[in-house]
C-alpha cells in the first residue's frame, strides 16, 4: 500500500505515515482483518 503526504483543510501537512496508520486502524475489524505480510504468508504456508 503507498501513502503520500497530504494537506488538511486547515493548510497542515499530514504525514504519509499519520495517514497509513489511521486507515489501516480505522477499517480494522470492521470492515476487514489487518494483518501484516509474515502473517499471511503463515497462513498460506
């Protein structure tokens, strides 16, 4: 996944990774299963 630096609507700077972070926590158990790579590889191992 690639993330890029944005600007908010006050004119801030919002770090890529503030942005990764919070959308990977905001779907999290609701809408999916966040897991990293060496997980799912031991799944499918």
């Amino acid at each position: 996944t690639a993330c890029y630096n944005t600007k908010a609507i006050n004119g801030e700077i919002i770090d890529c990774e503030v942005i990764y972070k919070t959308s990977l926590a905001s779907i999290n158990k609701e809408f999916a299963t966040v897991i990293d790579s060496n997980e799912l590889f031991n799944l499918i191992d």
